[in-house]
C-alpha cells in the first residue's frame, strides 16, 4: 500500500489488480464478473455499512485490462476490511446462477443499447479490430455471451481478483497497512459484518 498524508475531510482509498487482456478466453467471463462485484461492491459498501456514498467497481478494459476500486470513505479500514470479506465469500462460494444469467442479460441489453446507429455499428466493428484483432468479435459477442456458464464467470473473478496494489490519501494514521495485503481466512467469514 501507497500511502500519501493529507488534511481532508475523508479519505481516498483505490485499489488496482490485473484483469485479462482482450481476445484471452476468459475475457468475456471476467468482463461479467466484475459487474456482478460492482453490484455488491455497492451493496455491502454503502447500503449495508454506509462507508461511502459511492463505492466503485469496474474492469477498466483496453490493450492493457485492470481492475479497479475505488471508495471516499472516513473509515478506510472498516472498508478495506468488508471488501476482503466481500472478495473472499465470493471466492468461497462463487456468484449464483441468477446472478450470472441476469447480469448477461443486462450486459447484453446494454451492448443492443449502444448498436442503435450505424455510427456506432461502425466504430464497434473498429474497436473490436483495434483491440482484439478480430472485427468479427463485434458480430459474435451476443452469442459469446450468452454461452458463458457459472464455472467460467467465477473461475475468471477466481483467477484475476488478487495481489491488489492499494493507494491511499488521507489520515495515515486511520489504516493498518496490514489490513491492505489481500488474501483469504482475514477474520471472521462472511461478507459485510
């Protein structure tokens, strides 16, 4: 963890981990996944614990795919640690079936959203290219989608939500670096005590 002393109101705390580069298998699957987290990342930061107003969680995709969260809260370590609880029940018992099979139909209806116009067609067909080397990813992303299983969304979260670097501006002395090393078995279970 990176820590940098500032006089504020609350505290900045942002962490960053890999996530699979475009055209790697599991691409798709981590893409799913990490908008499943970002649900519950909301879930369990603000509505259950109300440590920040807005919590975020997203994979930032490019030719070099992380990702990322990000939180302002005034307790950074009671984040950090229903986060490392959050991170690791998932790791224990995965994301549901609904779950995934709700957040492929949400991903896809958003994808439909941003194909309205043949501008946009066009620059998918370009971006797909750019990034990924195969225009015709534009053309299958619907069925890639629709054909990933439960195994493979958790198997991506599994395999990718890890060895977070973790920055952090505020009150030094209101975290436990400790606290900012991921791992599992970190308390005392479940997600949002």
């Amino acid at each position: 963890m990176a820590a940098e002393k500032r006089d504020l109101a609350t505290n900045y705390v942002e962490g960053i981990t890999s996530g699979p580069n475009p055209g790697m298998e599991d691409y798709n699957a981590f893409n799913v996944a990490m908008r499943i987290f970002g649900d519950r990342h909301f879930l369990y930061i603000r509505t259950k614990n109300g440590l920040s107003y807005a919590p975020q969680s997203w994979f930032s995709s490019g030719s070099t795919s992380v990702a990322k969260f990000s939180v302002s809260t005034t307790q950074p370590d009671k984040y950090i640690d229903v986060f490392s609880k959050l991170v690791d029940t998932i790791k224990q018992t995965g994301f549901t079936k609904e779950e995934v099979e709700n957040m492929k139909v949400t991903y896809l209806t958003g994808f439909y959203y941003r194909q309205e116009t043949n501008n946009a067609q066009a620059a998918s067909l370009v971006a797909n290219e750019v990034l990924f080397n195969n225009w015709h990813r534009a053309m299958t992303l619907v069925s890639d989608v629709k054909k990933l299983s439960v195994t493979e969304v958790n198997n991506a979260f599994n395999k990718y939500i890890g060895n977070i670097v973790w920055v952090y501006q505020g009150d030094p002395a209101k975290v436990t670096a400790q606290n900012y090393i991921n791992g599992l078995n970190r308390g005392d279970g479940g997600a949002g005590q």
